[in-house]
C-alpha cells in the first residue's frame, strides 16, 4: 500500500474524529482506545472507496456532526468512543 494513501486515510480518520467531537490521541493516552486499534481503523478506512464522499461530507459538517456518514467502515468503532 502507498504511503500516500495511508497518509490521506488517517487524515480522514482524524478528521471524522475531530467533527464527532473525539480526540483520538487523547482516547489513546487515557488507555480508551489501544494504539493498535487506531492503526486497525485506518487500515479499514483504506479498503472504503468512498474517500471523496468522504472528504465532502466532512467539509459539509465542518461544524460537527452526531454521527458518521452510514458508509464509514470504522462508524461502530466512533460509536463506541462517544
């Protein structure tokens, strides 16, 4: 897998984590969420091909959002950390 594709997937990750009102990072140092597993979620971001949707949804909901876009494959992980 390239790099830049990994790049722009976490990229995303971490931007639908900021519109949900997570901080991933934070999750992770408070022992909410295991580094492992925010390496597991880009990996499932990279298999979505809907990474421009994604990109417009985010710039849609610049101002938050309650909830993933229904496609989002790591939905149930964000789920859990709100």
């Amino acid at each position: 897998m390239q790099t830049s594709t990994l790049k722009r997937h976490a990229d995303l990750m971490d931007r639908m984590a900021e519109t949900l009102g997570l901080d991933l990072e934070e999750k992770a140092l408070r022992g909410d969420l295991p580094f492992d597993e925010i390496a597991n979620a880009v990996m499932r971001c990279t298999g979505c091909t809907g990474a421009g949707a994604c990109e417009k949804w985010l710039q849609d909901h610049a101002d938050g959002a309650e909830q993933t876009p229904h496609y989002c494959r790591n939905a149930d992980l964000f789920k859990t950390l709100r």
